[in-house]
C-alpha cells in the first residue's frame, strides 16, 4: 500500500520538462540531477515533495525524448507512483524498469493536495480527502513482473535472462 | 495469416506467427545508445551483473549530442562511453560523425531487421522497413547483454497517401499535417505504416524525415515498405547485400485507416510549445524569427541541404536572423561541400555547425535568448527544449525554413519559388 499526497500537472508534461536537455551535464551527477526534477513544469516541486507522494497528471505523461533520468530522478525524488490518463510509451516501459509505477486512471478526480492511497496489488486508489475510489489500467504481465522485482536490473540479475 | 509490416516483421524474428497485441522475445540486429543515454546503460550494464555484450558488431555507441563536448561533465561521459565500446569491442561513432539516426541509416540498418535505441527517434530507421524502436538506458542495456529484448506487437494505423505533392511541399509537411490530425498521442503504442501512390514515389530522405517523426504522434514504430527506393539507397552506401524486399500483406488488419491526398498538402508547421499544435506557414506569415536551424535526424540530409541552397543561392539571410545549417553527418557535410551547397549557405549567411544534434536539445551551439523565436526543421517544439524555456520554437520543412531566413519572418515557400 502506497500512501501520499497528490501534485497535480496537467497535460503533455514532456521529459523535457521533467529533465530540460541543458542540464545534460548533470546526468551522470544524479543527485544534484535529482533536485531540478519538473522544474520547467513546477518549480517549486522539488523543494515541496515529500517521500510517498504522488505525481497525478493529465494525458500523454512523459512524452518525447527516450531519456530514463525522467523517471529515474522522479523515484529519486521519493514518488512513489505516477498516475495520468495517459502515459506516453517509452516512459511508460522506463518507468517500470526503474521500479515506479506509472498507473492509468481517470486523475481528474482527484484534486491538488489530496492524500491517496494506492493498492497495487487490487488495482485500486483512494482518495482519502474527497472520498473517491479509483481503479486503474491492468499492467501487462511481463511488466508486473519487471515491476515486482523493483525494476528490470534486479529482474536480470534475479533470472538472468528476460521471458514472457 | 495476412499480417501488417510489424507483425511480418516480429513474426519472422520471432520464429511463431504473431499478431497485434501478443508479446514476444525477439533477437536484436542492432541496440544503440547515444551520450546523453549512453552513460546510464554503462552503468546499468554493469549492475545487471551481465559480463559481455552478445554480439560486439550489433552494438554501437553513437557520440552527437553533445559534440564537440562544450563542459568537463559531458566530455567525462564520453570518456565512459569510448571506454565501454573499447572494452566490449562496439562500434563507436566518435565526435564528427554525425546524428545517430542518420549513422544507422547510412551503415547500419537494414529491412526486416528489429532495432533497439536508446533515443526515442530510433524509428527513424522504420523508412528502411527495420522495426527500430525508441527504448531507455536499461532496456537497451539489457539488449545488448542479451542480444535481445521483449515486444508487444503493436495495432497498425495504415496512412494511406494518395496523389502526389506540390513543389515546395515535401515529407516534413506531410508528417506535421499527420501529427496535427492524429495529435500528440494519436497513435500512442501503434505502428504506423504508410502506403500508397505518394508513398511510394518518396525518395529515402523524405522517408526518413516521416519515419522520424512517428513518435511525435506516440507510435512504436513508423514503418515503409522495402522497395527499389529502399534498394537504391543501401546500395548508394555500399550496402546492396542487406536488401530484401517487404511489403504488408493484402488483406492485413488495420486498426483504422488515415486517407491523405498529397496534392492538397501545403508547407506546414508546428507552433509552440507541442508538435501537434500545427497550421499552415501561411496562416503566420509576419512572425517574426530570430533563430533558422536546418539540420538534425529530421532534415539534416543531402536533400535538405540542396532544398535550402537552392532557396537560398544568391540571396542574404535577413540582418535579424541567424542562420544554423548542421550536416547530419560527416558524409552529408563532404556531399554537400562537393554539390557546393555549403558553399552557397555560407556566402547567404549562415554558420555551419559540425555534424551532430548541434542546436537541437539546448546543450550547447544556438541556444536562445530570453523572448527569442526560432524556425527549426527539427523534430521537437517542446518548452525548454532548445536550452530556454523562455524561448519559442516553431517546426518546419528546409524549404520553409530557408525562405523565412530571408523574409527574417515565417513565410510560405511557395512565394519565394
Ligand atoms: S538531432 Fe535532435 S532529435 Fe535527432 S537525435 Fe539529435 S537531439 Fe535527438
């Protein structure tokens, strides 16, 4: 069971956003990476978030360059899910490979600042603050798997090969 | 079963008949990291515990973002980088040699071939009928320490063009006018593979530049049709041999079908701050630019490059715009030195940038100033994007961008033709 509290973006938040191309010097410097985190889309986001809170967006999260310091400082930045009405693909897969959930679900229900809870395992969320309950997409099989084992390098080091 | 090009694709890799939605374990021909991703997939590979990469001649490192490095970091990343293909025996492609994308097209990606890269324009290779997919740092690690990775099968949306286009209309409007319909996420998770008369009169550049841009409409993978065009092209590299033909099967399935006459197309582009908030060059004519960028994955090649000297052969830049022009490769840049386009740009004004991602990712060589506008022929408008969020990026054709380097405002090609 995850717990936290939601911060909201909207739309077509680009990797560019959540890590501009001109901080390209630090992604070899994680940590000092880390805190410039959604700076473009909120500035204030790195200073504000706490561990277990949730980023709640809009649709096509995560769209445009392949880069995984997206979702990489993200989790370093103590989120412990992603939820949007949509997820572009390349982050989507990255995501789960860095073991942070991305979950798809109808987040105009939920509102800046509530606190969530989220059930993995039943595919659930509520929303303690406004009493919602949400279900979210069903994660493909082989991704639950990668997911379950924290990401994909401790999925390879586990089995050493990758089946489906 | 009658299958689209992806499923005959991860079919045949495969080894089982496939279709739209399965998942499957397919062999790599090519996994490729970049260095701004290729740091992490160095340091992923060595956490995974795997010793050796599978297959050193199917792993290649790719130096262009940022290259030549402007800051002590990046060049210590591409210490790592030379030192991880030395190691492992992989092919590097060192400051110089040009934009990924256009380096696999050139030497490396072939028909039929499944390619995995760690940038998301990796589809550009889909103009050559490879099924080449963008991936991260880890996945492609894992790639290249297995020698290969898992796939779903993507649903196809079938872009059928018809007709043909009007001069001064070339591929990159085609895709702008596409990504405008279909939208940002119009073909998330999807193949898109295109077809018909228009399609199949495309040379390889324009292919590549549609190719190119799938992902900006979310797709998987944007896949053509291996035919003469695709033939010619490799042999022009020297690379005959890697020929077969693919074409999708009649009868295949499409999840919906997106009809575009080619005639009625005009120069389009991409406003600020996403790809799919296009219109016409027409409808912005008077806005005013600071910054022309020809170049990049997109419209970095020979064509491009005669496209904007051609425009641009006996005229000026205008006095408040600066003109970029970055060759996609080395063997762009000696092609069009020999053509004298180079030549032309540089006597109408422009600065020419050494072949790599150049001004395209904000990281060094053109970023803007505060309020600045800048027409790129680039893929990617996004905020931020070219190392200002305070500035404004618009997308369009070389056609296009060379005759607004004139105006110094965004005009209709067609008016200066
Ligand atoms: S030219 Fe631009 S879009 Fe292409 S690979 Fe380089 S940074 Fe990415």
């Amino acid at each position: 069971m995850l717990r936290g509290k939601a911060f909201k973006f909207g739309d077509d938040i680009s990797t560019d956003l959540i890590v501009p191309g001109r901080l390209a010097h630090l992604r070899s410097n994680l940590p000092e990476l880390a805190k410039h985190v959604l700076e473009d889309a909120d500035p204030s986001f790195a200073s504000r978030v706490r561990p277990g809170d949730v980023v709640v967006a809009g649709k096509n999260f995560g769209l445009g360059s392949s880069r995984e310091h997206a979702p990489l400082v993200i989790k370093m930045a103590g989120v412990s899910a992603v939820l949007a009405r949509s997820a572009a693909r390349i982050f989507f897969r990255n995501a789960i490979n860095q073991g942070l959930p991305v979950l798809i679900c109808d987040t105009d229900r939920i509102a800046e600042g509530d606190e969530l809870e989220v059930d993995l395992a039943s595919g659930t969320i509520k929303d303690l603050t406004n009493g919602a309950a949400l279900t979210f997409g069903k994660i493909p099989p082989v991704m639950l798997r990668i997911l379950n084992e924290g990401g994909l390098i401790p999925y390879v080091q586990r089995y050493g090969n990758i089946k489906v | 079963m009658a299958g689209t090009l992806a499923e005959k694709i991860l079919g045949r890799k495969s080894g089982v008949d496939v279709r739209a939605g399965d998942i499957v374990v397919v062999p790599v021909d090519l996994a490729f990291v970049q260095d701004t991703t290729g740091p992490l997939t160095v340091r992923q590979f060595q956490a995974s515990g795997l010793k050796k990469v599978a297959d050193a001649k199917k792993a290649a490192v790719f130096l262009d973002h940022a290259a030549p490095s402007p800051r002590s970091e990046l060049s210590n990343d591409h210490r790592l980088l030379r030192d991880f293909a030395a190691k492992h025996g992989c092919l590097l492609f060192d400051v110089g040699e040009g934009v990924c994308h256009q380096l696999v097209a050139e030497n490396l990606a072939g028909p039929g071939e499944v390619i995995v890269g760690a940038d998301s324009h990796s589809v550009t290779a889909g103009a050559l009928g490879a099924f080449a997919t963008g991936m991260g740092s880890t996945d492609v690690a894992v790639a290249m320490g297995l020698g290969k990775t898992w796939l779903r099968v993507p649903e196809t949306v079938k872009v059928l063009v018809r007709g043909s286009f009007q001069k001064g209309v070339s591929g990159k409007d085609l895709i702008l006018y596409l990504i405008g319909r279909v939208g940002a996420d119009g073909a998330t998770y999807k193949s898109l593979e295109f077809g018909g008369g228009a399609v199949n009169g495309m040379g390889m550049a324009d292919r590549l530049t549609v190719a190119n841009m799938a992902v900006e409409a979310g797709a998987k993978v944007g896949l053509f049709p291996s035919d003469r065009v695709t033939e010619e092209y490799l042999r022009g590299w020297g690379r005959g041999h890697k020929y077969v033909p693919l074409q999708p099967d009649p009868g295949a399935t499409y999840e919906s079908v997106v009809d575009i006459d080619a005639s009625v197309l005009e120069p389009m582009v991409s406003r600020p701050h996403t790809v799919d908030n296009v219109t016409t060059a027409r409808e912005l004519k008077g806005t005013r630019v600071h910054q022309v960028f020809i170049g990049t994955c997109t419209n970095g090649r020979v064509e491009d490059l005669a496209v904007a000297a051609r425009t641009l052969r006996g005229k000026r830049c205008h006095a408040g715009t600066r003109l970029l022009v970055a060759p996609a490769s080395r063997r762009v840049l000696l092609g069009a030195m020999r053509k004298g386009y180079i030549r032309t740009l540089v006597e109408a004004g422009a600065t020419v940038l050494p072949p790599g991602c150049a001004a395209c990712l904000g990281v060094h060589q053109g970023v803007l100033g505060d309020g600045e506008v800048c027409l790129s022929t680039a893929n990617r408008n996004f905020k931020g994007r070219m190392g200002n969020p305070e500035s404004q990026i618009y997308l369009a054709s070389p056609a296009t961008a060379a005759a607004s380097a004139i105006a110094g405002e965004i005009v209709d090609p067609r008016e200066v033709m």
